[in-house]
C-alpha cells in the first residue's frame, strides 16, 4: 500500500524538521482512493515494529522511513477510536505506551487570552511542566514559549533526548508550545529542544517555568508536582498584614542559605533546607528578629554569584533539598512567627546558555540591542520589560512565590540599574527613551505593575527596592505616581554612617553632620536602615574589622552603631554575623566563625542585638510611628567638639517616647547637662557600655529630671555618658 504522505512530509518527520507535528502524526481523516479513511501515524525511532491496539484488536502499522516513521490506514473506520502503541525495539523486550499524539489541547482559552495580552498573574498554573492524568492516563503536561521557533520539542530520558519523538504543538497567535506526553512522571528530566530558522544545530533549553531543577553542574528541568505540602502555619498568614503594618516592628537577619552553617567534614557540605530551618528558627527566635530575608533561593548555577545571576526563576535551589523541603523551612518560620523575606532579581539575568537567553534563537526575554540589553558590570542581561512574554514571566513569578511558597515580603535587587537606560554606561552605549529622556519607561510600568499586582493578590506580603539614587517615590502609591513598594533601603543613611563611624573618633567632630544629614530626607521615603552582604564582601572588611581602634574600642564602636542603627527613624537590617562579629569578610564558600561565641565579648555583642530587637518590639516609640516627623525630635545636636548626638522617640501617643544620647568619642562624659520634656524619675531602658555587653559598665543607673528649660525642652538631667556608647532612657511611670 502506498503512503499517505508525500515524500517531503515524510522526510520532514523523519529527520526532525517538520514544525506541525499534530498535523501529521495521530489520527486522522484523509481521502484514499476518493473514499474517507482513517490513518494512524506515530514516529518511534526505537521500534523495529509498531503495533496499535484499539480495544482488543491489534494492528500493525507500516514502516515509511528508516528513521522510524509508521502508518496505519483503517479499513473501515472513520472515527477517531483510543488507541495504544505496543512498541518492538530493535533490542530488549516490547513494551506499550499511549500516543502523545491522540491527546487535543489542554489550554483553555481564558489563559491563552491572557498570556497573548500580557496580563496573566498566575502563568505558571498552565506554563512549564504539569503532571496530570488524562482519560485515565498519568502524564505530563508541557508548556512554553517560543514565538521565533520553527519547530520545539521535549527531551529526556524518557525518549532518549531525541528531538523527533515529542515535537509541540504550536499556537501562532500567542507564541506558545504543547504537548501532554504520557507515562512522564514526576521525577524525569526534561529539556526543550528549540530549533530556529536560523540557527542549527537545535538549542537545548531548561524550562524557563520548570519548579525544580537538576543540581548543578546539571542543568536539566525536573518534573516536579508542588502541591501537596500541608501547611501549618494558617495563623501567621491569617494575622500577616496586622503583624508587616508600617507601625510594627520589623527587624530583618538577612542570610545566605549556603553559608551561614555548614556541616563539618562533609561535601558538599550544605545543610539542607529542613535542617537549616530546624537550626535557625531557634536561634532567630531567641535573638527577637521578626524577619529573615533569603539572598536569592531561585536555582543558578554559579555560587560565587550568590544567587543573583538566576537560569531557574521559578525553581528553588536543589543545593539545598527539594521545593517541598523551602516549604518546611517557610513553613517552620511562620509557625515560630518569623517572616520570611527573598531577594528577588527582575533586573537581569545570567547568559548560561541553557537559560533564557536567545531563548528561542532571538532576544525573546532580552533587548536584543546590547545598548538595552546588556549589564556590562555583572556580565548578564537585561529583561526587556516591554514584551509581553516578560511582563507574564517576571510578576506571574512575583505572585507564585507569595503563593506556593508562602513568602511573606520580596526585595528586589537593583532597581537603580532598571529606571535609569544609562545606568553604568558612558555616552554612547545608550539608547534615549521616546521623549530623550534617560528613564527607562517600560521598566517603571513594569516596577508598578509588579507592586500593584502582588499587593492585589496577596495585600499582607510587603515589597523592597534596594535603589540607591534619589528617585522620588519609590515607596509611594502607584496612584499617586509613585512606584508603589512598602519600603526602600536607606543606601545614604548606609553609606554616610559606615563613613562616619570607621574615621578615627579624634576626626568625628568634624563629619558630625554624617549623622545628622539623614534627618533631611528621612521621612522622604519608607526607609529600611541596611547593613547588608554588600558591606561586608569584597575588601570592606567585615562590621567589627572595620571599626577603628583597639579590640575594646572595635567592639564598642560596633555596639554603639547597632544601638543608633535601632534607635534612627526606619526599619532595621543586619546580614549574618554581625550579631556576634564576624572578623572575616563574609565569604559564600565557608561558615560563619560560630566559634568566635566561645569569647565573652562575641557573646556580649550578640546580647546586644538580642537586647535592641527586645526593646524595638516593646518600646512603640521606636517602631510606631518610623515614617514620620511626628516620631522624631532633636534635642542637640550642636555638640561636634564631644561628638555628642540625642533625640527623643515618640509613639503615636506622643506622652510614650524615649531619649536616645549617643556618645561617639571614647571619652567619658561626666555631669553632661540634656533637655528633657518633663521632670522625674527615667530608667535605663540600654546602656550598650553595659559589662553585660562586653563594655566598661560607666554610666548612671538612677537618673532624675528637673525642671529648668535646657535645649528647648521644659525640664533636663545631668548624666554619665559612657565612653563609644549608646544610651536609651525612658519617663518611668
């Protein structure tokens, strides 16, 4: 019998090049002999036979080309039936399958809808891979997009990573691939093989969408089911928007994941994620912080990147377990009452060549121009914000985090390098916006859209721009015409304290107004104040080794900056090891030196931040009201010569405040007159010179006001100020 095809269709088939595959292959009505028939063609370059069997009848299709092709013409049936393939390979025993090819589409309408607009916010409900059952048939359900594709596959193991086997079906309009593929569980690789129109050999692609992936150096997608995680943390989530209120106190530990502890003597030596959580809750919940927030969890393949050069976006890193085990760590957060924050990176993204990059043979995720979309400085690409494949990439991203994981608030990395289309570049390496202008316009829709989005589908979860210039509004609504994130790190305040407090506190008086600068624009923005893995990473030398002097004066110094960073109007941030004072520079590659707490001042350091975190939560002076001038007030701060600085913390109710006297000279200062608001007795709240602390335990314990006006305040006190300390007074009741 001759075949039904024509030699071209049938070389097409065979050697891979054929770009609608459901056209061909599967069931299908065709004239033979000017009669209606039904044919079957499957392609299955293993067998030496191929049979079908419908219900209990079997028939044995004919071979078209070496390379695998098969046909069957039904005799009489003109209706599609359901249909097995039992296979014969060329070598080991037969074996039955169902055909990819019998299955219609299983995307509706509604997503198809969206994702072609550029509005869907759950795209990963459908896109990637999905393990399903259909009519009766346990498979997996493939997705992705690759508008410039001329023909897509998927590969694994399971087909011998053979690109001919599973070729997609492709929806023109919106630029999507799919296939269902049975017997794929969850647990096989895949990849996508995409070949161009312009490019050959095929690319080998993961999938962008992919929930899990292969640990690296391997850089295959894993089939992975993420719903069945039972969660107990239904009373966090239920009071989440209450406890991350702008007048809550937030006080972030932030952390690498691969380096915080590690195991001894084993390689490569992570702890996994349940047993970071298991070792970490505890030691988080006695320090008092209210929030950990994560250096990038999604999967990448370089370490020394951090994290912040991402190929898997929607994957959490297999270094450390597998995203069931981030769930239990989320999970164990929430239930200890923890949030957990995670650094995430729309602005760019690493050029692996199994990434996103020329995904499908051009710049689908990227700006094709390298004056748009490439980051000279980290060697990676830039999003182009203005496709609708990236704006349904990056917030459907945003959201799934929030919403298989639980995240409690996103931080997201770079925003400096996102609003400005000449940010890190010389004359001539950018490209103006539509008006000449240097903002980058797509990206701010995007930025806001982002905001917008996140804060429509999950209202408690909080957002973060680490955006260094000064950019109006970046905490402000997108109504208003601000970018819309809850807060911004404080990146002036940053740099202007680490400046001040590593001169040589003989050349203080002269810098005081580093200090006191902040105060101009503190309330410009809702600002987080950051000490950060930025600071203490690439010869900055780490928070305790920066600081000047001897031993005693370092570790002084670093428990009075602690106590001003707790004390300033904002939210407060402190990366890992700092809280007990790590020496070394923080290195991605080792532990923290957890052995340092064998020595009375690491501990006393530790106790500390304990100590500020303890008093942050319950004195609502210092977190009430962070974001307004209503919640701060200057006593003095004319005194350089002593390097002398204080100011009062009120609450909403402005009778509840606090007095915070910051001596930043080792000298002690005896019988030193303040202004107060009223008379009477105040109590040491903190005393960060504390012999409790490591200090020399100089100060007073019993201090009493009188009336008499002293710096515009009714009433004042005369008091011990300890040497490079810090001071946090309060009215007893």
């Amino acid at each position: 019998m001759s075949s039904t095809l024509s030699k071209d269709i049938i070389a097409s088939i065979s050697d891979g090049s054929h770009g609608d595959p459901f056209s061909v292959l599967g069931l299908h009505k065709v004239k033979v002999d000017g009669k209606t028939k039904l044919v079957l063609r499957a392609f299955r370059p293993e067998a030496n036979a191929l049979t079908a069997i419908v219900g209990k009848k079997k028939y044995e299709l004919e071979r078209l080309s070496d390379e695998g092709l098969f046909e069957y013409v039904f005799a009489r049936r003109k209706n599609k039936v359901s249909y097995q393939l039992e296979v014969e390979p060329y070598d080991g025993e037969s074996f039955t399958i169902s055909d990819a090819y019998q299955y219609d589409s299983l995307i509706d309408d509604f997503n198809l809808q969206l994702w072609g607009e550029g509005t869907h916010k759950k795209a990963y409900e459908f896109m990637g891979a999905h393990p399903r059952t259909v009519d009766g048939v346990e498979g997996t359900h493939f997705v992705v997009t690759a508008p410039s594709a001329s023909r897509v596959s998927v590969v694994g193991g399971f087909n011998n990573w053979d690109g001919r086997v599973h070729r997609m079906r492709k929806f023109h309009d919106q630029g999507l691939w799919e296939i269902f593929i049975p017997h794929v569980i969850e647990g096989d690789y895949y990849k996508y093989e995409i070949k161009t129109p312009v490019q050959d050999p095929p690319l080998l692609k993961s999938d962008p969408f992919a929930f899990y992936s292969e640990l690296r150096p391997g850089t295959a997608s894993i089939v992975k089911d993420i719903e069945g995680y039972e969660w107990g943390d239904k009373n966090w989530m239920e009071n989440r928007t209450e406890t991350q209120a702008k007048d809550q106190p937030i006080s972030v530990y932030e952390m690498h994941l691969g380096s915080w502890r590690r195991k001894v003597g084993e390689e490569p030596g992570f702890l996994n994620y349940r047993e970071t959580a298991d070792q970490l809750v505890p030691y988080l919940k006695n320090l008092g912080y209210t929030h950990v927030e994560l250096l990038p969890v999604a999967e990448h393949p370089y370490d020394p990147s951090w994290g912040y050069q991402i190929t898997g976006y929607y994957a959490p890193t297999s270094r450390f377990g597998e995203p069931e085990d981030f769930m239990y760590f989320v999970d164990q957060c929430h239930q200890a009452g923890i949030g957990v924050l995670v650094d995430w990176v729309p602005a760019h993204f690493a050029k692996d060549e199994h990434g996103l990059r020329r995904f499908d043979g051009t710049g689908l995720f990227e700006h094709d121009d390298p004056r748009k979309g490439e980051h000279k400085d980290w060697g990676t690409s830039i999003f182009n914000f203005g496709r609708n494949e990236v704006k349904n990439f990056l917030i459907s991203n945003a959201v799934y985090w929030c919403d298989k994981f639980h995240i409690d608030g996103l931080r997201v990395d770079a925003v400096a390098s996102m609003l400005y289309l000449d940010y890190s570049r010389d004359e001539g390496e950018w490209v103006p916006n539509e008006y000449g202008g240097r903002e980058n316009i797509e990206a701010i829709e995007f930025l806001r859209n982002f905001n917008d989005s996140v804060h429509e589908q999950y209202p408690g979860v909080i957002t973060f721009a680490e955006e260094s210039t000064s950019w109006g509004g970046v905490s402000k609504p997108t109504d208003t015409g601000g970018l819309g994130f809850d807060f911004k790190w404080n990146m002036g305040w940053m740099n202007d304290t680490l400046s001040y407090i590593e001169k040589d506190p003989i050349y203080r008086k002269y810098h005081q107004d580093q200090l006191t600068f902040s105060l101009i624009y503190a309330f410009s923005e809702n600002f987080i104040l950051p000490f950060s893995h930025d600071e203490v990473v690439h010869m900055k030398e780490s928070m305790l080794s920066k600081m000047p002097g001897d031993d005693w004066q370092k570790f002084a110094n670093v428990r009075l900056l602690y106590t001003y960073m707790y004390t300033h109007p904002g939210k407060n941030l402190l990366f890992m090891g700092g809280e007990f004072g790590q020496w070394s520079e923080w290195s991605e590659d080792r532990s923290l030196d957890w052995h340092l707490l064998e020595w009375e001042k690491h501990k006393g350091l530790q106790q500390l931040v304990k100590d500020l975190n303890g008093i942050n939560q319950k004195e609502k002076a210092l977190h009430e009201v962070d974001f307004d001038w209503r919640g701060f007030e200057w006593v003095d701060i004319s005194d350089a010569d002593n390097s002398i600085i204080s100011y009062i913390r009120k609450a909403k109710d402005p009778d509840d405040f606090v007095l915070v006297i910051l001596n930043f000279t080792p000298t002690v200062q005896y019988g030193y007159k303040i202004g107060v608001p009223h008379a009477g007795e105040y109590e040491v709240l903190m005393n960060s010179d504390s012999e409790f602390y490591g200090g020399s335990n100089a100060g007073d314990s019993h201090i009493h006001a009188e009336w008499g006006e002293w710096h515009n305040q009714k009433a004042h006190i005369s008091i011990t100020i300890p040497p490079l300390a810090g001071v946090i007074l309060k009215p007893k009741s």
